[in-house]
C-alpha cells in the first residue's frame, strides 16, 4: 500500500507577543527522515521538499508498506 510520512522541523520556542515561534533547521527535519528510514529499513519510492508559502518546508517520503503485494499496481 503506498504511504507517507512528513518530517517537520520541531518548534523550540512558541510564537510570542511581538515576533514568531522558532523552529529546528530544515536539515534537523532531513536527518530525523534519514534515521527513521534506516531503523525501519524503508525503501523509499519518492522524497520531496514541500515547500507551503509563509508557513516552513518539510520532508515527505513516500514508500510501500509491504501489504496488499498482490494487488499492487506497481509489481
């Protein structure tokens, strides 16, 4: 079955009165997606960079959770 998985850098400090919250780095958000591949031993099929306008990137895998091999449209 195809999934997902996103991987947000983690707020570190709430938005206040006068300015934003504050965020890890984006690259904290790709290195968290890399561990997580490899202690699941995922295989991914796509990773990208969303990008939303004014908000923050993130990192989306996609990848095949094994079930349904049967009547995956793919194999």
């Amino acid at each position: 079955m195809l999934m997902f998985r996103d991987f947000v850098p983690k707020q570190v400090r709430n938005a206040g009165m006068f300015g934003g919250g504050e965020f890890e780095t984006f690259e904290s958000a790709v290195a968290a997606a890399g561990e997580w591949l490899k202690a699941e031993r995922i295989r991914p099929m796509q990773l990208e960079t969303v990008v939303l306008p004014d908000i923050w990137q993130f990192i989306r895998v996609w990848y095949d959770d094994g079930r349904d091999v049967e009547g995956h449209p793919f194999r």
